[in-house]
C-alpha cells in the first residue's frame, strides 16, 4: 500500500543559492578586490603607455627542399625539413650578424637588432614568419626584410656547401677506380693476338660500372634545384601600432585586476578562521542561530531597546524571546546564562536586559541577575527603582545583619526594580565588587537566587563575563544550564566557538543558540582588549561614556589558605591549592 499522507523531504539546497552565497562572502573582502582591480588598471596603463610607440612588421618565407624534380607530388618537403630547427637558425647569432652587416648597425645596437625578431612557424605548414618590432614603422619592415634577406643567404651557401661536399667526396672516390681503368685499358690493348682476356675484360667491365655510377651521381647532385625558399609576403611599413590602445588596455586590466581580486578573496575566504556564515556558527556551536541583530542606529545608545527609535531591533529581540520561550530545554527549567566570547560584553548585556524585557512582556516574573562581579554597570544604565515586588530581598536568611547591603557578599539581598515601559517591569539583582569572585558564584545565596525561577511563572536571566576570558560563566553553568553565546561573527574564531560548547558542556550545560550581532560603534577588527584577548574598545575619538560609581575597596583579612594580589583598587582573592596525602 501507498502512502499518500507521508510528508515531503525538505528540499536540498539549491546550488545557485550556495553560489550566491558564495559570492556574498567573497563581496565581504571589498578592500582585497579593490586591490586587485587598482593594480589591474596600473597594469593597463603601463601596457597602454608602452605600447603606444610600437609598431610590428611581418614577412613570410616557405621553405624548399632540394629536388631534381619539384613537380613530383610523391616529394614530401616536411620530412626533408625539420622546420623546428630551421626556426632556431633563424634566430641565430649568425642570421642577425649578416642582417646587421646589410643594415649598417654597430655592435653596440646589434644586441637590440637580434632582441626585435621573432620567429614563428603558422600549424601545418612549411612558413617561417618573421616579425619584427621597432620605435618605427620603416624601420619594423626594413629589418623584417633583412632578416629574411639573411636567412634566405645563409640557407643557400649552406646547401650549396652541403652539395659541393657531396659532389667533392664521390669524385674523390671516382677518382683510383678511373685511374685504374684506365691502366686496365691500357694493359688490354697491349696484350698480343689469341691471349686469353675474358677476366682482364670482365674487371674492365666491372670497374666501368663503377665509374659510370659516382659519375651518375654526381650528375644528380649537380642538377638539383638548390633554391632555399622564396618570400610569399614581404614586410610593409605598417599603418598602426601595435599595442591595444589605452581604451582597450583598461578593460583587460580592469578584467584580469578583477580575476586577481577574487582569486585573492578566495584564498582568504578558505584561510579565514572567522565563521563565514550563521552556518558555521551554528555548525561549531551545535545549536541554532537564534537572530542577528541589527547595527544599532542610535550609536550606542540605552541598553533598553526603543520600539519607536528602532523598531526592527525591539523586534528581533522580541523574536529571539519566543523561540527561546518555544524551546523545551529552556521551558523546562526557564533559566538562562547570557554570555559572550571574549571581549566586551556590551551587547551580551542589552541582549540579557531586553531579553528580560521580553519574557515580563509576556506575563513573566522576571529576575535579571547581573553575575559580572568584575565589571557591574546595569545598575547605573537602566531605570531603577529601589521600591518594587518584596520577594528575594525579603526572604529570610538573605538580609545582611545590620541592614546595611555592603557589609557582606554578593549577593547582598539588594533589589530593584527596572521599568521598561510598555513592556512591563522585571527585577533586577545588580551586581557589586567581591572580595572572592568564585567563592560568591558559587555561594548557598547564589543558589537560591536563580532557584527563583522554580516558582511558577518565573523566569531568571543570568548576565556573566565573557566565558572564554573569566571562569564565572562556567561556575554558574550547573545551575542554570540553559546558555546563550552572543557574538560578532566577524570578531570571533571558530574554534573559539568550539571551545565554548566543549567548555559549557563539559560543565553540564547546553548552548541553547547563538545571538549574532555587527561590529559596535568605533570596534575596530583584530584589537586587542583590556583583557589581553580580541575584544571591542571604543574608538579614541569616541565620547566616553558614563562611567559608575566605583566602589572603594573594603578592608579585610586575607584567611588561611587565600592569597591577596593587588591590583587596581580591585579586591582580588586568588584560591591557592593545597596539595594533601600522607607523607
């Protein structure tokens, strides 16, 4: 039986959709293709400039072969002529010397005169071409003639010299047996009446016929046509140069600079360690790509994002959510770590403040837990309200004693309350500066906090440092599980991403997507960040922007098995291991 209700295969992608593709990628290396052209164009213009002053001339020459009879059809000069080694006699130093004595040039030009020739031989033929180019039309065809006028005299004195050889050495060998016959005839006729002469008659008879075959032979070479060849086309003065034309010489300048261009964009495309596409981001994460964001028109501007200002990045925000939302990973336990690379986590926290926006958006009790203890600035750039919903603050065990936030870690018990106009409110627990950044992570408070989303109808957001330059992301990872990578494709390696599933799931977690975004306001490729890893710092002629309030460094005695590394007015507690085992 057939089935009718199975549903179709997804179609395979078509292959002029992988060449458009292509082709985008190859568009993103503008400056290597503008290179190429430029240097084209520089070509065509020399070619255009150089050529402008030559001028070619021609003559053609066919080559005989020797023959007694030149109408006889069974003749075949090509096998008597190596027409490849007749081409190199034309080029010879010899050829050029008797061209030069006709021409009247001194050795000082000859080297010139020899470097003008050019010898070829047109397919299936008997025809040497020579081409000659010069300053001068007059004198492109005067040294072509010449040329040809000395090739055609060089190659008659050397078969007449082939010939008289020829003709010298089977007289030379004629010669005894003539002398020897006529001894012979001589002894004949001196012999007396009834001698017997039958074998002095046979020797005569034989040395006859040797005598009549050199002398047959001789005739032959003797009546050979010697002619070496004759001129079908004598060389002209011609009426234009040679060269295209500077017209002409941009266009194949522009073209072969274009070929160059992409060939060079090419070759970076394959050696580029960046991911050419969301396909190889999603490819390396091994999860999808959730959305791209759009550049940012109001030049980095509220973390909050304006639905009038920038319509299209609210949206894609609100995009991202819902999938986000519709993904049983998430919805199971509706945690979510918000991470970058490495770098700036600038963006990593407009997505993670929007993406709370989001969720409360939809009837969710949001808490947004800023985890960046090193660098903390939400507090400061979002519209806060200390006043709001009583619910972590006011859980018992979580109040500080004394009431007072800054007389104990993070997470102190400090809410507040961020208003993101229409789309609700959320909370938001701000970050501070720890004394021991692990040891707060990872603190029984920590846990209970983004337990939060255990309650019905609760979502927590975890905002951490990026997970490539700071451990904190993955000491959070088993407790939220749920991740998001934000990143600039262009500012980052695949192996980086690589490392970042590999790093995340072997802490426990899952990359549920990838939030991809374009360059910032004045990031610039390939610099270096504070951390010392390929980041995104301002521009030096960008205004600077707010910076909060940093807290001064808290007092405090280093305990038994901690070490104090002074840094920048930042309290910092490095953990030093403790090698145990019996001795």
């Amino acid at each position: 039986m057939i089935e009718t209700n199975r549903p179709a295969a997804a179609p395979a992608e078509d292959e002029p959709d992988l060449l458009r593709d292509q082709f985008r990628q190859l568009l993103r290396y503008r400056r290597l293709i503008g290179a190429g052209i430029a240097v084209g164009l520089l070509g065509g213009v020399y070619l255009g400039i150089s050529t402008a002053d030559t001028y070619v001339a021609t003559a053609d020459v066919v080559l005989r072969a020797p023959t007694d009879d030149p109408f006889n059809p069974s003749l075949a000069p090509d096998k008597a002529i190596n027409i490849g080694s007749e081409r190199q006699v034309a080029l010879s130093s010899s050829i050029a010397n008797e061209a030069a004595k006709k021409l009247g040039v001194s050795a000082k030009d000859f080297r010139a005169l020899r470097g003008g020739l050019q010898v070829t031989n047109p397919p299936q033929t008997m025809v040497l071409r020579f081409t000659y180019t010069a300053s001068s039309p007059k004198e492109a065809a005067k040294r072509a003639n010449a040329m040809t006028d000395a090739y055609l005299l060089k190659r008659q004195e050397s078969l007449d010299a082939t010939r008289d050889k020829m003709v010298k050495g089977y007289q030379e060998q004629r010669d005894p047996v003539a002398k020897q016959l006529d001894e012979l005839s001589k002894d004949i006729s001196r012999m007396p009446a009834g001698a017997p002469r039958d074998t002095a008659t046979s020797t005569k008879t034989d040395l006859q016929s040797e005598v009549g075959g050199y002398n047959g032979k001789i005739t032959k070479l003797q009546a050979l046509d010697m002619t070496p060849g004759r001129v079908t086309s004598a060389a002209t003065a011609p009426t234009s140069t040679d060269g295209p034309g500077i017209v002409m010489s941009l266009a194949l300048g522009a073209a072969v600079g274009l070929a160059l261009g992409l060939l060079a964009a090419w070759v970076r495309l394959v050696f580029d360690p960046a991911p050419r596409s969301e396909g190889d981001v999603a490819r390396a994460l091994r999860a999808p790509v959730l959305g791209y964001l759009p550049r940012d028109k109001t030049g980095g501007g509220p973390l909050l994002a304006a639905g009038e200002a920038d319509p299209r990045l609210a949206e894609e925000y609100r995009s991202v959510a819902f999938r986000l939302a519709y993904d049983a990973r998430f919805a199971d336990r509706r945690r979510l770590l918000v991470v970058a690379p490495r770098g700036s986590s600038e963006t990593a926290a407009a997505v993670a403040v929007n993406l709370a926006a989001s969720f409360s958006e939809t009837g969710k009790d949001v808490l947004l837990i800023e985890a960046d203890l090193r660098t903390p600035v939400l507090a400061s750039q979002l519209p806060t309200d200390a006043g709001g919903r009583p619910r972590w603050s006011q859980t018992p065990g979580n109040t500080p004693a004394g009431g007072r936030h800054g007389d104990a870690e993070w997470p102190d018990g400090r809410q507040l309350v961020v208003d993101a106009g229409e789309s609700g409110s959320f909370d938001l627990i701000p970050g501070e500066r720890a004394r021991n950044v692990p040891r707060a992570l990872t603190s029984a408070r920590a846990t209970r906090l983004i337990s939060e989303a255990d309650s019905p109808n609760s979502t927590v957001v975890v905002l951490a440092p990026p997970v490539l330059s700071y451990a904190d992301a993955l000491a959070l990872v088993d407790r939220v599980d749920g991740v998001l990578v934000v990143c600039n494709p262009r500012a980052v390696h695949r192996t980086d991403l690589s490392r970042i599933r590999e790093l995340i799931s072997g802490a426990g977690g899952t990359v549920l997507g990838a939030v991809l975004h374009a360059p910032l306001p004045g990031e610039k490729r390939g610099r270096k960040g504070k951390d010392g890893s390929p980041g995104a710092p301002e521009a030096p002629d960008a205004p600077a922007k707010p910076r909060p309030p940093q807290p001064q460094p808290i007092p405090y005695e280093v305990a038994e098995g901690e070490q104090h590394i002074p840094g920048d007015g930042t309290d910092t507690v490095a953990l030093r291991t403790v090698r145990t085992g019996r001795r």
